[in-house]
C-alpha cells in the first residue's frame, strides 16, 4: 500500500513539473505563428530572462547566448528595458555565424532570439521607432520584426523596406534623395508612423535656408532657418528664425530671432519632452529661450560656453535650463553659466533620447557597449551596459 501511494505521488509531481516547464520555458514556440503580427502587448514579456552578469547596476557586462566566436555588431534600446545585440563572424564566401539576444531589463540580462535566415554573407540591425527591429542579411533580403523578435516579415533588398525608415529622425532637414551627400535647398521632412518621408503640410513664409526640426512630446514641431538675403532681410547666417506649430505643420507661429556672430552657423532646436525648455543649439552657438516669454516676444540668450565647441553632434535638453550635448571635444553639460564636462561620459560619442527620464550614449565605434542616462537636474547618472560572446 505505502509503495503504491508513494508511485501515485511520484507520478502526480512528474505531472506537474512537466507543466510548470512548458508553462515557464524561454524557449520560442515551434508552432506556426503569423509572421506580421504586431500584438498591442508585447508578447515576448513573457520571457523573463535569469540574470548572469554583474551585480553592480551601473555596470551591467553580460556574456550572452550567441554562437561562439561571434563579434558584437551593435547594441540598441527601444526604451529603457528593450534593447537588442547583434553578434556575427563573417569569413569570406561563407555564410556568416549571427546571433541576436534581447533584454527586457535594461541590459541585467539577455534572451536569445532565433533568426529566420541561415545563409546570410552580410548581416546588419537597424532599430526603429516604436520598437521597429529590421535586420538585413543579403542575399536573402531583409527581416522585419514588431514584436522584438518573436516572428520576423521577409522583405526584398530592392526596394529597402519602408520600416527603415523608422530608424532615422523622425524630424529632420536634408534632401529629398535621402542618399544624397548635400543640396542646394535641403528642405524639413517628417517620417510617418509607417516609414513614409513626407514634407510639412506648409512652410514659414518668406526665403529661408531650413537649419533643423524637431518636436517634444505632445507633437509641437519647432523650426529654425537662416534668411537666404532681400532687401528687407538681415545677412545670412547672423540671424536665426524660429516658429513652432501645433498642429503637425500646417499652421505656424514666429517664435522669435537669435542672433549668432558666426555667418555659416547650422542652428538645430533641442526641446524638452515637455517642450517647456528650448534651445537652439550649433557649433559655437547655443541659445536658450528665456522662461516667461513667447510666441513674437520670444527672448533667445546666448550660452556663451559654447563658442569653443567646434564640432557638435548630438544635444539633449537636461532638467534645470541645462543640455547635455556631445562634441568632439567630448560630452559637456551646458548652461547660461558655463559649461562643464560630464566625467562619467569619456566614451560617448552621440546621444539619442529614449523618453522623458531616459538617454542612450552610444561610444565613436560600433561595439557591444552603451550607456544608459537616468536624467537629473542638470546631471547623468549613467550606466554602463556591456555584452560579449562565450
């Protein structure tokens, strides 16, 4: 009787072992998923991934679930949680080993994701807005995910997938051939939810060479440009002009001039996620909008720390009337008052906003390191995320 009580107890835990594993594993289903789901729940948030790395959460180095031997290619974050790392190892006339793993946790830890491709020569990963990952693996073509990397769409690699698109600016001035090195009238351009490059509904009257666009959170776009000469117009490139529109383009409101004494100066404006707090901001020029005023009485006061800044390359608007804004002298922290070197961003090269709390640094070379900063007043509290191969 106790034998065959303890058989019937030994047969029930079996059971359900079995089914908490099934339940819990990180394994991908093998069952047939519809490849251009784009579910409103990230389903991939079931994969909790166990921590490995360090335990120090400003410096998260990771060894990853990749092929060995593999090289990182690039690290991206969607958001403060969601980032990706590409891994490959090309040897010429063979197909490339590639690995992809996720982090649903800032970089604590990392879950591989199976790729749809085998015989890749060439491997890239573009990260696009609202969680976009398109992965290129000529000859095959190009992979598109929307749900960070659970199911992948197939595209060709003549013409590029439209989604690429979504890994550039969404706001920016350039020319209407995006391969293009320059043109004589780079005029500003919005990229749609779904990858389309469209000009604005409508444009500032008058002549102008457009300098920058950007938007905060709610949507208002803000605009700068230099008047290109007439006779009632001042000289090129002393004067910028700024206006900002409420309604996606089509209507806009003069913000006001700022006044650079450099004649060639490309002033682009940086705004908070609140748009609150507006700067412009170019190599040897930055000015602030002064609190209080707006629309045609719009006061722009210089930061004059910035006119030993030769080269910028990306900037970020900080708490407390500051910017964080990355040079190739380095990565400074600018006010009214001065300007002041940020020590914990040696390595970083360029910045991109990831929401209102949050920035990504990104170091000059492609590798498997970027910084993650938690915004303070006028401060960074970065941590470094790291990840490598067996």
């Amino acid at each position: 009787m106790v034998r065959r009580r303890r058989r019937a107890l030994a047969v029930a835990l079996a059971a359900a072992l079995l089914a908490t594993l099934s339940a819990g594993s990180c394994a991908p289903s093998k069952s047939a998923e519809p490849e251009q789901a784009a579910p409103t729940d990230d389903v991939s948030y079931e994969d909790v991934p166990a921590p490995n790395g360090s335990e120090d959460p400003h410096d998260r180095q990771n060894v990853v679930p990749v092929p060995k031997g593999t090289s990182p290619r690039g690290v991206e974050f969607a958001d403060p949680n969601t980032g990706y790392a590409l891994f490959t190892s090309c040897v010429a006339g063979q197909p490339c080993q590639v690995g992809l793993v996720l982090t649903l946790d800032g970089g604590g830890s990392w879950v591989e994701r199976q790729l749809p491709f085998t015989d890749a020569l060439d491997v890239d990963m573009h990260l696009g807005r609202g969680n976009v990952l398109v992965i290129k693996a000529a000859p095959a073509g190009y992979f598109v995910s929307k749900d960070t990397g659970r199911t992948f769409d197939k595209r060709p690699l003549t013409p590029p997938p439209v989604e690429l698109n979504l890994a550039d600016p969404q706001y920016s001035v350039g020319c209407q051939d995006i391969a293009a090195s320059g043109c004589p009238d780079a005029q500003p351009w919005i990229i749609a939810a779904d990858g389309a490059r469209q000009p604005l509904p409508s444009r500032p009257a008058g002549s102008f060479k457009y300098l920058g666009l950007t938007a905060s959170a709610n949507g208002t776009l803000w605009l700068t440009a230099q008047p290109t000469g007439g006779a009632a117009t001042p000289a090129p490139g002393t004067t910028i002009n700024v206006w900002s529109s409420a309604d996606k383009g089509r209507t806009w409101q003069a913000q006001g001039t700022a006044h650079s004494t450099d004649q060639n100066v490309a002033v682009k404006p940086v705004v908070s996620p609140s748009g609150d707090d507006v700067w412009l901001v170019g190599a040897h020029f930055a000015a602030r909008r002064q609190p209080g005023t707006t629309g045609t009485n719009s006061s722009w006061q210089e930061a004059t720390g910035m006119r030993e800044v030769t080269e910028l390359f990306s900037a970020e608007v900080l708490p407390g009337g500051a910017v964080l804004i990355a040079s190739s002298q380095g990565v400074w922290v600018l006010d009214q008052q001065q300007r002041t070197r940020d020590q914990g961003a040696r390595q970083i090269f360029r910045l991109r906003r990831l929401d209102e709390t949050t920035i990504l640094g990104y170091p000059a070379q492609q590798s498997g390191e970027v910084w993650l900063c938690t915004v303070k007043t006028k401060s960074c509290d970065w941590s470094h995320v790291a990840v490598s191969s067996r």
